[in-house]
C-alpha cells in the first residue's frame, strides 16, 4: 500500500507542463486511444466502458489520463457523482 501512494503521489507530481509530463500524458493517451480501437471486450471486463476512454482521451494535455480514469472509476464503482472540473488536475 505504501509504494502505491507514493507511486500515485509521483504521478500527481508530474503533472505540471513541464514537457517531460506533457511527453507522458500523450502517450498514455495513445496507449488508452489503442486500448479503445483494439481491446474493447478486456477493457469492459475491467470495468472500463469505452465512453471511459473517450472521456480520458479528450482530457487537456496537461492532465495525466491514467490518473483521471482511475478516479472516475473509483468514484463510478461507488457510485458517486463527481463533476469533471473536480477529477481534472491542471
């Protein structure tokens, strides 16, 4: 649990515009873009709907996707309503 949160605290870190991050968050996008084309049925199976993925794809570059989805599915698994200016870290 420990190296989790320090994982995510890094992540969170990293999301200023430094180009480095920037360099990131795009190809997290490519990577979910892919995801979205190819593995539709895994990615359900995981709890991820491809209105999911279309919604971290349109996300601004200087929000890390990875980070945001994970977010809206917690908060999506629990059922509660969190509007998108709260999970979007600029």
């Amino acid at each position: 649990m420990r190296e989790y949160a320090l994982n995510r605290a890094q992540m969170a870190g990293s999301s200023g515009a430094s180009l480095l991050a920037l360099l990131r968050h795009w190809l997290a996008r490519r990577y979910l873009t892919k995801l979205a084309a190819t593995h539709e049925a895994a990615a359900e199976f995981s709890g991820i709907t491809a209105a999911d993925l279309e919604w971290a794809i349109r996300l601004p570059l200087a929000t890390d996707p990875r980070l945001a989805l994970e977010d809206r599915l917690f908060h999506k698994a629990r059922r509660l309503v969190v509007p998108a200016a709260a999970i979007q870290r600029a």
